[in-house]
C-alpha cells in the first residue's frame, strides 16, 4: 500500500470535501482516503497495481475540483497566504462596485440624493441598467462561486458554491426579466406594468450577498491563517545561509544548496543550520527551541548536533549529516502538518450531516418558494425567502467546527514541544484510563549517576573518587562510567594503574603505587576478609533506596562505599500525583528486581508496579490491560518500548529516545518530561471539548436560521430575514467557529510545582510478572493466599528493615514480603496455614514489637 498526499483546489465546505471522499473512496485499489476541508489537503493509501496517482487526480477533477500532487516544499501557511491576497483582491473590486448599487436601490428610500436622470418611474429602465453594470463587476470578480457551484450541481454534489450561485443566480436572472418587462411597458405605453416592476430589480442583493460572503470568507481566512501559526514559527526556526568550508575558504550559501558532508562554520551567536556532527571546537548549545530544555547543552568533537539549535559560545565546525528534508526540524514541521491535515473520528458525523445537508437545503429552499405563492405572497417575496434561506444555510460553520480545532490544538502542543501525529490520537488521548510506564528513560534519567559517597578510615570524598575512577576507567561496567563521570564533574586527576583484573560479576582487583585496591560488592570484600562493619547498615539502607552499593576497600581496611543509582527525573512525581488526580490507573514496567522496584515506587508515589519485566513482554502487559476494557496510553523510549507503543492505544514516545521508538508512537514529547503526558491529556480534553461547542453553534446556527429564513414566524411575529442579512449571518457563523477554535492557543499547561504532592508513603503493591497483570490486588498469589499487614515498633534503619523481610519471607507459607520502614509495617502474601500467633512469635524473637496484624 502506499500513501500519498495531494493539494485539492476549488473547496469551499464539508459537502466538497464529502463528495471528493466519497467519490475517490469508489475507485478500485483506494483503501483509505481523507479530505481536510482547512489544510486543502487529501490523504489517499491506495494498492499502486490497480491504481495510479493521475487515476486518482482524475477522479477529483471529474468531482469538480483541482488536484496536484503535494509538494514537501509547500507548507500549509502558504496556502492560507495565497488565499487571503486573492479573496481580499475581490473583496476591494465586489466593494468599489457594491457600495453604488446599494446607495441608488437603498438611497431614495431612506430620503438620500441621487443623480435625477436615475430617478422616478420614467427613469426605471435607466436606473435598472445602471444597476445591472454595476453589479456585473461584482458576480466576475465573485465568479469562482457560480463555476463550481455550477458544476457541483450538475455533477450530483451540491456544495455551498451551489447554494450561492442558485439563490444570487436566480436573484440576477430575475432582474434581467424586470428589465424585460420594464422594456415591454415603454415599449408599448403602458405605465401600469412599469409601476408593477419599477423597484423590484433585486441587483443590490445580489451585490451586497456576494461582497457579504467574500469578506467572511477573507475573515475566515485570516483566522484560519492564525490556526497555522505553530508552523510559521518553526518555519522560521531554520537560518536561511549557511557558512561552508571549500578548501579552507568561508563561502556563505543558501541553506537549500547545503550537501550531506558539507563542512559548516557556525559562529557563536549563530543558529546551527542542519544538523550534524562537530568536527572541530567545543562550544555549549541552546536547543531549547526543539527539545524545550532551558540549559544549553556542553558540546566537543563528536558530539551531534540539531539544525536550528543556538551556537552559544565557540567557534565550532559542523559536517553535516542530515540537510533539507531529513533534519529534525523539518521532520517536526512535517510531523506537524500531517497532524494538522487529518480527521479526528468525531469528524465524521459533521462530514455525514453535510454529505445530505446541501440537496436537503436546495429542496427547502424551493418548497419555502412553493408554499409562500400558494398562501398569496408576491413572486419577488416568495423569490427573496427562497434566497434567504439558500444562503443563511451554507455549511462553512459545520465543516471548520473540527479541522480548527485540530489545527489549534496540534499547532499549541508542538509549541509545548509535544507532537500529536494525527486527529485521531488527539481525540484518544482523552479518552485514556489506563498510562503504563516503562521505567528507564521514562520515569528515571536513563543514566546510572553516582548519589551518595560514604568514607571510612580517615578517607576523603574527592580521594575515594579519584582512585575508585582511575581503575574504573579500563572497565566498561555502566556503574563504573557514572563513577568516571561524578569525577570528570569534579575536574579530579586520574592515576595509571599499575596492574588490573576484573572478577566478572563481583567487582574487581588493581594496584596502584604498589597497594591493592579492592573494587565490588558486598559479598566481594567479605570474600578477601575485608570487615565492613558499619558498612552493612549502610549497605542495607541504600539497597532499601533503590541504590546499588560500591565497596572500595585497600590494605585490607574498607575505605568507603559509593551508591550509584539511575535517578528520578525531577517531574516524575509531580506526573504520576497528576495523572492520579486525574483518575487514570498509572503502572510502572520495569526489568528491576522487586525490592529495587519498590525503592522507585515509594520514590516517585505509584501505587501499581510490574517487576521482573523482560523486554519483550511489554507489549504483552498492554494487550491483557486492553483485553480487560482498558484503554491503555504506553510511554516508553527504547528500541524494547516499540511493540508496545505500538500496541498500545496511544503510544507516547520520550524524545529523546530512539528512533524506533518515535517512529511507532502516536505522540512524541521532545522534552523528554514526563509532565508532558499531562499536559497532552488535558491538551486533547480541551480540544474535544472546543470541537464539541463548534459543532453545537454551527447545528445550533443552521437549526435557528432556516425556519426564520423560510418566514415560519413572518404570519405570527413579522419576521423575516432579508438576504443580504442572511448572507451577513452565515460568514459570522464561520467567523465565530474559527474564533472559538483560536481560544484554545490560550490553553495553559499545568505546572510541575502546582501539584500538591503527599508528604506520606503512598501505598502501592509491586508484583512479579509472570505472564498476567490485571486480576486483582493479589495477583501473582497462589489459590488459598491473602494479603497480610503487619505493624511493626522497634524498626530504626534499613539493616532492621531487611532483617524482617529475611525472617518473614523464610517463614513456609509466607511470599513477597516487603518491608515499609517509613510507615512502620511489613505487607507479605501469606497461605491459610500462617497464624497471626506464629508471625507475631517470629518478629517479636527478633527484637521488635507487632503492633496490630491485619488480612485483606
């Protein structure tokens, strides 16, 4: 199947855009096709060995519309831009033109002067051509409306265009027929038939409805225009030249002639023209225009480097790797197009109302003429009836209702550095219950980072680091490089070494300046008789943290403990207490082991966490939340993450992420900020909820004016819509729609540090995966188990904490205990045989006291 994207010309409501869908839909080989009314656009898959891109050109064409394959270079504002100079061009002509024929029909009416040749019923015929001259102008200039409306109609597909050209049309043929029978009066004398038609020409009408519905369509296109703002400000992200190097000369270019390979000077100050890879310098750069993160990042020789970015300090030598279509900024504009382009499914019902809509108004229409002569009514007020109500019926209102919405909503999520690919997932997100969480990258930085450093034996933080990195720095362990790391930040000078082995799994051996150095884990240094002495509480407490303890020990003393951790990122908490507060079950995979697991979950407050995780078992998690009803949004950042975005109802990809993992996502969040997952959800509510006032005002709109256009309430209450008021009315329908739809660019994202977070444990249970999830509380017990909580005095530190887990869990019958040390008591899944009687002996012969025992 391919995919391909055409520019459609000539549609002016959601009934061209129903009749291009409807009719290429037949086309054999097309499996999908969309048509977005606001963006001109149409998305059609299609099977290419039963049909051709010209077959479906064709298609449009013979509809009645124009179509061209899209160019990549053509952003959707320049369409908007193009519209507005030609629309507001035949506002001024329809204006110049207008205004006279409304003074001299109007003007004696109201006591204004007017040229005496024009006036009187002896001047009719006069007064008439002048008119008619007057208003030819208008309906040229205004043409457009009667050659697709024409067509439209003959083609079965009535459109606005058709509603226009049949009420304004017919308001024109009847005023060339007064003419006729004006001419017929004088001809033959006889005046009486010269005073039945003397003021009945209509001309203004059809002057004043034309220029009426041109300027709302101009209106309509500049606020449409404003729905794009979003691209324009990324389209003026990219620097328009850019400095290369050829043979050691500064040529400046284009930013369109830069090649792949192209050596690029950038200045400090300047902005990054593609992105990259730095050759040569070392600089710090601002990419927070794309990734939203206010710190400029330290860049060296090798490091890439993103188009758009600001070179904030050094001279730097960037080889580009990516130019025109292919870099980061123009896959975002694109992205941002594409989403701004497609339907969301409420979309449909505006699309089925209109598919009915025009015929439906057309036969109104002509019955409102029918009915009103038979009660008596003159022709010229039965004529004006029918014209009042073809034009307050145009359908603009309902087919901006959800496109303007999209457009908004998208356009106000990427300048929050969230990219929504499409209408449908913004309208999923909202309906979102369930937000499973992958644990590194996501909820955590994704990099072991060194938290805590203990001393002992007289030993020095800076020492310890110094000497623990220097025989790191030969091994390529993940907690070795964050230790490397925490020294590089501390600017500490690393020694040789003078010999080093690694015990794989354990730790490892070197010496320096003819002393041992003993690097590893617990059970390493007791091995070599190490005493750690108050080390194991310490050991104890930071493995109860989540943390991973380093033993670094030398001449048989223990000379400090390093605890290195991948960190919580800053908003996670405030993240998962929002998404919480907002209802949604919120569940963290992880590969962890459940004790690490349950560190992180206390950390950061969930109250659900799936441990022991393979990789590929995530998409596995997913499919069973779905098949219990649950409509599941997966954040995750990893190539291992990518079946699952994609299984998932939503897939929301961390931007900082891989490439796989972005690709198979329906949001991309290029802050890598969990929040954002918040601030999506709220996004789409709050564009649901706009969508669904656009399309209350618009039915609401049709509901009201057709009966008063029609005069049902002329017999009892006198009222009745002129045209030209009608004509007025419709474009401020769409107007409003498209204004509504703008308030959203006021939308404004909660703030990490708005959330008021529980100062206690929040509880929550960590399980085991082992092939399910969802059953209940007490998942991972076996038939027969229940739930055992048991408050617990006496408990002071980890070392107390992890005596009671060992004790309980020793217990037959006893699983998963897991100790709270904050909150004072211990949960364990326990069978029918456990007595209350036997776990309060085994606890209190351990030193502590049980204060209470409960089974849920």
């Amino acid at each position: 199947m391919k995919k391909e994207k055409y520019d459609i010309t000539g549609m002016t409501c959601s009934a061209c855009s129903s009749a291009i869908e409807r009719n290429v839909d037949k086309g054999a080989g097309i499996s999908k096709v969309q048509v977005n009314l606001l963006a001109n656009s149409m998305e059609v898959e299609y099977d290419e060995k039963n049909v051709s891109s010209e077959d479906i050109i064709s298609i449009v064409k013979k509809t009645g519309y124009g179509a061209k394959i899209h160019n990549a270079d053509d952003h959707m504002l320049s369409s908007f831009e193009e519209d507005q100079k030609v629309l507001k061009r035949r506002f001024i002509i329809s204006v110049i033109f207008a205004i006279p024929v409304f003074y001299l029909a109007m003007g004696p009416m109201m006591g204004l002067p007017a040229p005496s040749f024009l006036m009187g019923m002896e001047n009719s015929l006069t007064m008439a051509w002048v008119q008619l001259l007057l208003v030819l102008p208008v309906v040229i200039a205004n043409f457009k409306y009667y050659r697709s409306g024409t067509k439209s109609l003959i083609k079965g597909s009535p459109n606005m265009d058709s509603l226009i050209a049949v009420g304004t049309g017919a308001a024109l043929i009847y005023g060339v027929f007064v003419m006729t029978r004006l001419n017929e009066g004088f001809q033959t004398g006889n005046m009486q038939l010269v005073g039945q038609y003397a003021m009945d020409f209509y001309f203004e009408s059809v002057a004043v409805i034309l220029t009426l519905i041109t300027l709302g369509k101009f209106l309509e296109s500049r606020a449409k225009g404003k729905t794009s703002e979003a691209i324009k400000a990324l389209v003026d992200l990219a620097p328009k030249k850019a400095i290369i190097i050829v043979n050691g000369v500064e040529k400046e270019i284009p930013i369109e002639q830069v090649k792949k390979g192209d050596q690029i000077l950038v200045k400090p100050g300047a902005k990054i023209p593609v992105d990259g890879m730095i050759v040569k310098g070392t600089t710090t750069v601002d990419e927070s225009m794309l990734t939203g993160e206010s710190i400029p990042v330290a860049k060296k020789e090798g490091s890439a480097v993103i188009g758009a970015a600001i070179n904030k300090s050094g001279a730097i030598t960037v080889e580009a790797t990516k130019v025109g279509e292919d870099t980061t900024l123009s896959q975002i504009i694109k992205l941002v197009e594409e989403a701004q382009s497609t339907k969301a499914p409420i979309a449909k019902l505006a699309d089925k109302i209109s598919g009915v809509f025009v015929p439906t108004v057309l036969l109104i229409a002509l019955a409102s003429v029918i009915v009103w002569l038979l009660v008596g009514a003159s022709f010229t007020f039965a004529l004006s009836i029918g014209i009042a109500v073809l034009v307050i019926s145009c359908p603009c209102a309902l087919g901006l209702a959800t496109p303007t919405a999209i457009m908004v909503g998208t356009g106000k999520g990427a300048s929050n550095g969230i990219l929504i690919k499409d209408g449908e997932a913004l309208e999923t997100l909202h309906k979102v219950n369930t937000v499973v969480l992958d644990k590194t990258g996501t909820i955590t930085i994704g990099q072991p980072k060194v938290t805590d450093i203990y001393t002992f034996n007289g030993m020095n933080e800076d020492s310890l680091l110094m000497m623990t990195a220097s025989a790191e720095k030969k091994s390529d362990h993940p907690l070795g490089e964050a230790i490397i790391n925490e020294a590089d930040s501390r600017k500490l000078m690393l020694k040789e070494l003078d010999s080093y082995e690694e015990v794989a799994g354990h730790g490892l051996k070197a010496y320096s300046e003819g002393k041992e150095l003993l690097i590893g884990n617990q059970k390493f240094l007791i091995d070599h008789q190490i005493m750690l002495a108050e080390g194991e509480s310490i050991a104890d407490k930071l493995a109860y943290e989540g943390k991973t303890p380093i033993f670094v020990a030398s001449e048989g003393k223990l000379l400090g403990i390093i605890a290195v951790a991948d960190t919580v990122k800053e908003t996670s908490r405030a993240a998962i207490a929002a998404m919480q507060d907002m209802g949604l079950e919120v569940i963290m995979l992880t590969g962890d082991n459940k004790k690490t697991a349950e560190a992180i979950r206390r950390q950061v407050g969930i109250r659900k966490v799936v441990a022991e995780v393979l990789p590929q078992d995530k998409s596995n998690v997913v499919k069973e939340l779905q098949e219990h009803g649950q409509l599941v949004a997966m954040v995750g950042d990893g190539i291992n993450d990518a079946p699952a975005l994609a299984g998932a109802d939503i897939g929301i990809a961390i931007g900082s992420g891989t490439d796989v993992a972005i690709e198979s996502a329906d949001v991309v969040l290029m802050k890598s900020d969990l929040f954002d997952v918040v601030t999506a959800i709220e996004l789409s509510k709050a564009t649901i909820r706009n969508i669904k006032q656009n399309l209350f005002w618009a039915f609401a709109y049709n509901s009201a004016g057709i009966p008063l256009a029609a005069g049902v309430f002329f017999s009892l209450l006198g009222w009745k819509l002129n045209p030209e008021f009608a004509a007025a009315a419709m474009g401020l329908s769409s107007i409003t729609v498209v204004s509504n739809a703008l308030r959203l660019k006021a939308f404004k994202a909660k703030n990490p540090e708005d959330i008021q977070l529980k100062t206690e444990s929040v509880e929550g249970e960590v399980v085991s995966y082992e092939g399910k999830v969802h059953d209940n509380r007490n998942t991972m017990m076996e038939v027969g188990e229940m739930k055992m909580k048991v408050s617990i005095e006496g408990m002071s530190c980890g070392h107390c904490s992890a005596r009671v887990e060992k004790l309980l869990n020793a217990m037959e019958g006893v699983t998963d205990a897991v100790v709270n040390l904050e909150e004072k008591y211990a949960t364990a899944n326990v069978s029918d045989a456990v007595t209350d009687e036997a776990v309060k002996e085994a606890i209190t012969d351990a030193g502590y006291e049980v204060v209470a025992i409960e089974k849920v």
